[in-house]
C-alpha cells in the first residue's frame, strides 16, 4: 500500500484529473481532501500498490498541481488519529500517574521524528536538491492531512545569525484546548530531523488561530 500526498491549487475538475492518472495503475482505497486556503488543496489517497514513475510524471503534469509526496512506509495507521491511536492514549492514561500532556508531547515528538525521517528517504517531487522549506511544507501540511488540524494559513522560514525561525499559523489544532502538547512535540520532532536542532518553539493563540514560532538554538 502506498501513501500519496498531492498539493494542488483549488480548481474544479483537479480530483477527477488526478483519479484518472491513478485508476490505471492501482486501486484508490480512500481519498482526503482538505482546502488549508482559498487557492489550495491538498488532497491524500491510500493506493493498493506503489506508483511508477511515469505515473508520477503524468500527476506533475496535470496543470495546477505543486507538489507530490509518495511512501509506502508511512505511518499510515495514524492517518485520521483515531482508533488505535487514541485507544493507545487511554491506555497509557489508566496505566500511569504521570502528566497527560506531557505524554501527548512525547507521542508527537516521536510521530513529528518519524514522518521527517521517512520523508526524507522517500521523495518524488521533494528532490534531494530541492531546498528545505519544501520538505519542512510538506510535514506540516501532514497536520491537515491526519485531521490533526483545519487548516494551514501560513508556513515562513526566515535564516537569521542566531540560527533558522520558522513560523507556523495552524487553524483550530485538535489539542487547541489542552495546551496543544501533541501539536508541540510534532512540530519540534519535525524540526529536529529537518533543521538539525532542538528549537524553541513560542506560541500565540487567538481564539482558533494560532501562530507558532520556532527557533533553533
């Protein structure tokens, strides 16, 4: 089975395009589509088999699409974020005494880990060439994709002296009232394979807006 990932802008007919590319070389089990903005979409599918790479490259050239992420060793199961996930959760919470949201934290931290690592041994349209912010685009917009959040305004990575600042702008994060502990841990595992540091991360909430800072040290 493989996971697809295709970042697309916002036009009527984009999804049967897509499905028509992808019909005659696997199955589609299900199909996630999420508008994070007004001019985008990024839609996910779970495919019976791999894709060849002239499939691939008929996806590129559909007119509209940006970016196009493949694996077939991603954590699938936590598409969603429900089930076992949350099952796993509840378990841990009757077993242990400890901080619930600390234990939220590490969850996403080790999930942020390994869909960094994985996207960065399996890539299509993120070449090994392309730059960074391409790939750190496309963990985030994993977010959206897992429902994990509504949406995506905004993603910058703006270099300085004192080592890279990224800025995130998340709607509605599912642990938004909780203290957003598994958004946390996602977002600094991420960064830790990406930007090879352990950043700081500063955020701002406003009502179902919020704005996340993250600098290396």
């Amino acid at each position: 089975m493989t996971l697809l990932v295709i970042k697309t802008a916002n036009r009527r007919g984009m999804l049967y395009e897509i499905t028509g590319v992808i019909k005659d070389y696997a199955s589609i089990e299900w199909v996630f589509v999420s508008i994070p903005s007004e001019s985008e979409r990024v839609i996910a599918m779970r495919l019976s088999d791999s894709l060849p790479i002239n499939a691939i490259n008929k996806l590129r050239s559909i007119d509209g699409i940006h970016d196009i992420w493949a694996s077939h060793e991603a954590p699938m199961e936590l598409v969603g974020f429900d089930k076992e996930t949350l099952t796993s959760i509840l378990m841990r919470i009757t077993q242990s005494s400890g901080e619930v949201n600390a234990f939220l934290t590490k969850l996403g931290y080790e999930m942020g880990l390994s869909m960094a690592s994985i996207m960065m041994r399996t890539k299509y349209e993120i070449p090994a060439n392309s730059t960074m912010d391409k790939v750190l685009e496309t963990a985030i917009n994993m977010l959206v994709i897992m429902n994990l959040a509504k949406g995506i305004e905004s993603i910058n990575t703006n270099p300085d002296k004192n080592g890279n600042l990224v800025s995130v702008s998340l709607i509605e994060p599912f642990d938004l009232d909780t203290g957003l502990p598994f958004t946390r841990g996602y977002l600094l595992g991420v960064t830790k394979i990406l930007l090879k540091c352990d950043c700081n991360l500063d955020v701002i909430i406003n009502k179902t807006r919020v704005n996340i800072y993250i600098k290396g040290r």
